[in-house]
C-alpha cells in the first residue's frame, strides 16, 4: 500500500548538522517534499526534489534521493534552536499519469539542543 | 503576494452539529486541496478541488464534503459531527494540480 515511513524523534545539539531520514512507496512519484512544522502552526513548504534529480542543495538544506532504495533524506547543517520543529516528508501518487493527492510521513520530531 | 488564508482558525462545536471551514487559496492557484491531522492518524487527505471541480478523494465518509468557487475559494462541510473529528484541519493551494502545495495555518476543530 501507499505508506512514508520516518523515524519519530531526532535530537541533536546545536551548531551540528541533522539528517532525517524518509522512505516512500511510490516509484512514480515525480515530486518528494519537506514540510516543517512549529507547534500550533501550517505546514511550511522547505523544499522539494525532482526525481530525475539525486541532490538538491538551498542555503543550510541538502535533499538526497535515492531513487533505487525509495529513500530521502534533508540535512539541516549547523542546526539551530530554531530549527525545532515536526519534519515530514511527503510523496505526491500518481494515478495513472494524473498527479494525485500528498502522501505524508508521521512526522520526524527534530529537538535541538543548545 | 498573501499566502493560504483559512478561516476561522479554531472553532467548537457539539457531537452532531455540522461545520463549515473555509480556505482562500494564494492568488493565482486554481488547485485546493484539504487534508485533516490528528495525532493518532497524523495527516490524511480528504480532498482536492481544481476550477471547480473535485479531482480526487480520500478515504473519509459522506459527512465530509466540498466545494469550489469560481474564485478558487474553497469551503469543507462535515456534517453530524463526531468527537474523532477533532483535528487541525489544513488547506493547501498550489498553482496547478501536480506542483508544490503551499498550506495555510489550519482551522483547529474540537467536537464536545
């Protein structure tokens, strides 16, 4: 079935870099995306890859994909107490050859300490 | 250029009333979609909306609908409320149907 799998929590200090870590079900996916969210807020859009591509890097954030293995991953370099937050990845299904609806992960909590 | 406005952002209702949100998409996106989040269940989407009609459906029951306007402006109606229908309720615009999805603050719903 359609499923995004992410680790639940990540804990890092400040000033180091974060990885987490996504795997999704749906080869046909053209889009993969990180979303961010603060308690009590939306769903900010960080970033998002093609999947032709195998890297894609925006100022502290570094996206990789491997498209054999199903798995993306963000890296946050030099994190940040700001950067606290529910991170989610989110594949976009395909049906047959029309763009569906967000699949969403259940969210990698990433706390950063000082 | 203003972002995804939802209105209101919390609301209470009592089991069995029924509830109308409403989202206003970023100007210039033609495609609403509508997703519920709830700790359990996390985020699920309910529903999608381009130029006025509905493109595709999750996996929720007839209490929950939508509509579009010619606007872009789209509005959810859940009906006969439950207390599992408690959530954050999350509207996202994008400009067409399959490119990013940009999300507004959420209608924070809590069935009594």
């Amino acid at each position: 079935g359609e499923d995004v799998e992410q680790s639940l929590f990540l804990s890092v200090r400040e000033g180091d870099s974060s990885v987490i870590n996504c795997t999704y079900t749906d080869s046909s996916s053209t889009y993969l995306y990180w979303y961010k969210q603060e308690p009590g807020a939306g769903l900010q859009l960080l970033t998002y890859i093609f999947s032709n591509m195998d890297m894609k890097q925006d100022q502290r954030l570094t996206v990789l994909l491997n498209k054999k293995d199903k798995h993306l991953s963000l890296r946050i370099a030099d994190t940040q107490t700001g950067d606290s937050a529910i991170y989610f990845c989110a594949e976009i299904l395909n049906y047959g050859g029309s763009q569906g609806n967000l699949i969403f992960g259940k969210g990698t909590k990433l706390s950063v300490k000082p | 250029k203003a972002g995804v406005t939802q209105t209101p952002r919390y609301l209470i209702k009592t089991r069995g009333q029924q509830v109308t949100l409403s989202c206003s998409p970023i100007s210039g996106h033609r495609s609403v979609s509508w997703y519920q989040q709830t700790p359990g269940q996390g985020l699920q989407f309910l529903f999608e909306y381009f130029s006025e009609t509905q493109r595709n459906k999750g996996n929720f029951p007839g209490r929950f609908s939508g509509r579009q306007f010619s606007n872009s402006r789209s509005e959810m109606n859940v009906s006969t409320l439950e207390l599992g229908d408690s959530a954050l309720y999350l509207c996202a615009s994008s400009p067409n149907m399959d490119t990013e999805a940009f999300f507004g603050q959420g209608t924070r719903l809590t069935v009594v």
